[in-house]
C-alpha cells in the first residue's frame, strides 16, 4: 500500500468510529428518532474519500452497531444507499450542495424504499402494518439534519481554504 492509501484507510477508520460512537447521539423530531451523525459522517466521506470508501464506512459502521446491539437492521439500507449517491454526485460535480443534496435523496428516498423489504423480510414486520413509504419519512428527517450539519462543517472549511489542503493531502 502507498501512504496515499493508508492515509485514506485511517480517515475511513476514524469516520466508521465517529459514526459508530455518533450513532449514540439521537434526539426526537416529529415522533421521529433523529440520528443524524451517519449522514454527516457520508457527506464527509464523499467529499474526503469518494464513494467506495463512503459505502465502506457506512457498511462497517452499519455491522459493528450491529454486533453491538446499538443498531438495527435499517442502518445497512440507511447509510450505504447516502454513501454511495452522494459520493457519485461529489465526484462528478465537486461541489457541495449538491453532494448534501444526493445524500439526502440516498438515504432518504432510495435507502428509505430499500428499507422496507429489509424490515419484511429479515425483521418480521407484516405488509399490513407498514407502508412503504414510512421509512422514507423517517430517513429524510435524520439524513436532512445529518447532512446540513456535514455542509456547514464542508463550507466553512471551503471558505478557509482548509478543504482543497485537505483534500490535496489525500491526492484526492
């Protein structure tokens, strides 16, 4: 492995910690348990690492919360779905709002859809109890948040000119 790539493994480390660690941190909004920390944690991805690592992140993160017994389930579709969109978008445009855009889509209206055969099938929820869209509703609260608070941290790093160092730190 070159340094380059052992750089970006250890960021992806300290992201897949910080998004275990964050999981952690939720508040109510609307009935709704907001976690925004993933969301954050995949917009910074993109930005840093691209949408393989961000996909690796949020799957590793996804499957120690597990393990843990700190997550369920709908943390698989809820952050590899953000990861990967908002890393394709960062990648093709460079710019940030819509990589804060492509997550909330992500999460919210792809992971949201692929979530509910998730809960069908491995969670033993009946097709009468659920519509397919509630989970689309939950995670666009969580993944709005998540990624507005990842935007904000992204602009003012921009603005400071820290980003493009950073950036250019990890060849990226």
């Amino acid at each position: 492995m070159n340094k380059n790539n052992t750089k970006k493994l250890a960021l992806a480390s300290m992201f897949c910690a910080l998004a275990v660690v964050g999981s952690l941190f939720s508040f109510p909004v609307f009935g709704s348990k907001c976690a925004p920390v993933q969301h954050m944690i995949n917009v910074l991805c993109a930005v840093f690492l691209g949408p393989a690592y961000g996909v690796g992140v949020a799957f590793a993160a996804a499957l120690i919360r597990n393990l843990l017994g700190i997550g369920s389930l709908m943390a698989f579709p809820g952050g590899m779905f953000g990861a990967f969109v908002c890393g394709l978008v960062y990648k093709k445009t460079k710019s940030l709002i819509p990589t804060v855009i492509g997550e909330v889509f992500g999460t919210g209206i792809l992971g949201g859809l692929a979530a509910y055969p998730v809960a069908i099938l491995f969670m033993g929820k009946s097709t009468g109890d659920i519509g397919f869209y509630v989970y689309i509703v939950l995670f666009l609260i969580s993944t709005a948040v998540g990624a507005v608070f990842a935007g904000l941290i992204l602009y003012s790093l921009e603005k400071s000119k820290v980003l493009a160092n950073l950036q250019n730190s990890l060849s990226f």
